[in-house]
C-alpha cells in the first residue's frame, strides 16, 4: 500500500478505526454467528469471548452496535508507525505475552524476524487475455493458469454452459491440475515448484491428451503414485479500481471462521488458524482429501500453502478484470467457473459471478455442484460418465467479487456475488 498506493497510508486506515471504535450495527447472519460461538470454539480464550459476547451473557441482536476498542487502539498504532507497529512494537508485545500465557510458540522475536515479500505474480494467457495471479506460496495462479491452458484447447465458446460434456471437461481439468497441486507445490523458499513447467501450453496438451472424453477418471488410478492409502471459513476478497486504471485483486485469510478462536489480550486481534494449510501427515495422502506430500509439509520458517487466487486480467495492457474469492482449496475452482464463464462463454459480469459453480479438488473424489441452474439430465449423465457427485441442496461456493472494465467504453462494471452480502460500490 505504502509502495503502490495513491492515498496517504493513514487516510486509508482511518475508516478501519472508525468502524472499530464506534461500531457498526450487526446484520441477522452476524448477530446469529456470534451466538453460536461458545458451542464452535470449546478452546475459545477469555479474551475472545469477552470480545464476541455481552457482558450480560444476552443474545446478540440484529440491529446491535458492536465496536472493538482495543481493535482501534492497535489500528491507530499502524496507523502511525506502520507494520512496525504490528511485528516489533506494543501489538507484538501483546502477541508475545498472550501466546505465553495460552502455551503458545509464537515470541516476540519470531513476530520481529517475519516480513512479508512482495513476489512476481505468476502469468499466463487465455483466449488472448493475459492473466495476472497469485504465485508460491499460494497454489492459485499457478493452477488457475494451468486450467485455463487445458480448457483453452477444448474451445468452450462451442460448446453449452451447462451441457453433460462441458462439466465433463471442466472437472476432469480441476481433477488433474489439483493432483498436480497436491504433488507438486507448497512454499518455493523451500522447495523448487515447477511453475513454468505447470503453468505450459505443453504440459496442458499432455493433461488433454489423458482426459477420457466420455468418462470419469477415477482419481485413486490419476494419483496411484502418491496415494497411501487405504476441513470452517474466514477468507475475504474484494476487487478495487481507481479513476485513473490501477486495478487491486486483495484475498487475505484467517483460514477458518474466526481463526483459532484467540484474540492476544489488549489487541482486539483475531490469531489465525493458517498451520491448517500446511500437510499434516508426513508421506499420508488419502482418498478424504487428506494430502502429505513433501512440498507443504511444517518446516521453521515455511509459509503455508494457500489457494488464494485475487486475479487481474488485462487485454491489450489494459486491465479487463478483476477477481477472487474465499472458499480454502474450492477458491481456485471458483476463480476458473467466473473467468471461463467471461472469457469463455461470453457472459456478462454479474450472470458470470452469479452462473452455478463446481468444485472437484482431485480428492476426495466427489463433484459438488450448485444445482439450482444446472438441468437436472446433465447431471444424471454427469453420474453415467462415472462422476461421483457429492449431494447437498446448501452447497454454495465462494463469494467472487469482481469488477469488469468495458474496453469499448471503459465502463467500470461491479459484479457482488449473490452469494453473500457484499456490494458493488463507486465513489
Ligand atoms: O489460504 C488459503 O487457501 C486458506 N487459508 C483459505 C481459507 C478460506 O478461504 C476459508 N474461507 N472461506
């Protein structure tokens, strides 16, 4: 922000502070959420219930202010001295000793050591468009590139959104570029990830040329090699443009809803539960989903791997659109449903955010589909063809707030998904 930004780093902080320090009135779906939290969170700390409870122990109300005190005091610190603030001055502090007192590992010398890197995006083209997405230590550009690739040579402007062979085709992608994300990827500080290699045209040929055109590959025979055998959400995307065309894609995450359940004392700051993303079981990976390949596994030092996607796509070096979503692994499939339903089938922005989506992660084998939208006959050939799809009428997946900048008239267009409740504003 202080590198790229156009306004002055307090002036973007100020309205955080403000919300924190007077509140903001509780909407049903919050007011509801923090009701539930004594049951979710048994491990909870004092400090997070005292900060997500009433004094009284009374329900929350739609309608009721919530405000964060402490939450603005630390805003006003990085307000003033920046990240310095968080990493080395009073907000570690509060880390620090919060963490000694609950068992936890994290010092004051860790949070000092940290630093955040500003990384080269991964790159990729789809249909003439260039892609701009999230690289290592995050799985999304790298995989959203490679499906694209692979669905590019299977001209999806033919063929019909919601036919049997059109979802055929796109979770046979997902399946195989998944596996690859699962074999291959996790922090390049530590490892060497074959982005080049992945994000090819030619690699996307070889992954053509082993999809069966009619039938489901299971994934148990894709991933023989590396099977085994015998995951609450807190993610948060938005799109930004500015008058003059500088285009922001943010996705930031505390994994699951809540995080780990711990605000540090004295900070009003939520810790996260991010080791989640790393794999747990060294050498264990089963047809649950659960993956232990090499790359990700918990080393010092390591960052996680995520698959967080914010994408900016550009045409002809202007910015065409921007996207991204929550949704842990689901994220990089959501991401691919928007851009293809743009790109590929012509959709205008808002039906493109708005069109029922599919997830297929590899593992488990199971497709999710949301299905209202989706004529029930190409899902029954959907199964014919061998795919196992995972039912459930609440499925909804992620939250893709996008923006699409018309070329030909240079209107911006913001697309808030239906999903949830965000907005598309311009000021
Ligand atoms: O970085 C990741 O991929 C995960 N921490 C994201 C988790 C997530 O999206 C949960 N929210 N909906």
């Amino acid at each position: 922000m202080e590198k790229y930004g156009s306004l002055e780093w307090k002036e973007v902080i100020t309205p955080a502070i403000e919300l924190a320090e007077k509140g903001f009135k509780l909407n049903k779906r919050r007011a509801d959420s923090f009701n539930r939290l004594k049951k979710r969170f048994e491990r909870g700390t004092e400090e997070f219930f005292r900060i997500f409870s009433k004094p009284d122990g009374s329900q929350f109300k739609e309608g009721d202010i919530f405000i964060q005190k402490d939450l603005a005091g630390s805003l006003r610190m990085i307000a003033e001295d920046g990240s310095q603030a968080f990493y080395k001055g009073q907000i570690a502090e509060f880390i620090a000793q919060d963490m000694k007192k609950h068992g936890g590992l994290v010092t004051k010398e860790d949070l000092g050591k940290y630093q955040a890197f500003v990384r080269k995006p991964v790159t990729g083209t789809y249909q003439g468009y260039h892609i701009i997405s999230m690289p290592p230590p995050s799985s999304g550009g790298t995989i959203l590139i490679e499906m694209l690739n692979i669905l590019e040579g299977f001209d999806l402007g033919q063929r019909q959104r919601y036919a049997p062979e059109t979802l055929h085709l796109i979770a046979e992608t997902m399946k195989f570029a998944y596996l690859d994300r699962a074999q291959y990827m996790g922090d390049s500080d530590f490892s060497e990830i074959p982005v080049e290699l992945l994000t090819s045209k030619s690699h996307a040929e070889d992954i053509r040329g082993k999809i069966d055109l009619i039938k489901a590959t299971p994934s148990t025979i894709m991933g023989e090699e590396i099977l085994t055998i015998e995951k609450a959400k807190e993610t948060t995307h938005f799109s930004v443009i500015d008058n003059e065309g500088v285009a922001v894609a943010t996705t930031y995450t505390l994994n699951g809803g809540y995080g780990s359940g711990v605000v540090a004392e004295g900070t009003g700051i939520l810790l996260n539960n991010e080791m989640d993303d790393f794999n747990m079981k060294p050498g264990y990976t089963d047809d649950k989903g659960l993956i232990g390949t090499r790359p990700n596994l918990i080393e010092p030092h390591k960052r996680m791997l995520s698959s967080m996607t914010p994408t900016i796509i550009t045409k002809d070096g202007q910015v065409y659109m921007i996207t991204g979503s929550p949704g842990g692994r689901t994220i990089i499939n959501t991401v691919l449903n928007v851009v293809i339903n743009v790109i590929g089938f012509k959709m205008p922005i808002q039906d493109a955010v708005n069109a029922p989506r599919m997830n297929h992660e590899w593992m488990p084998d199971s497709l999710r589909l949301e299905r209202e939208g989706i004529p029930e006959e190409s899902i029954e050939s959907l199964i014919a063809m061998g795919h196992k799809i995972r039912e459930s009428s609440r499925w909804r997946q992620g939250d893709a707030h996008s923006i699409l900048i018309d070329p030909k008239t240079g209107l911006y267009y913001g697309a808030a998904d239906k999903r949830s409740r965000g907005s598309a504003i311009g000021y």
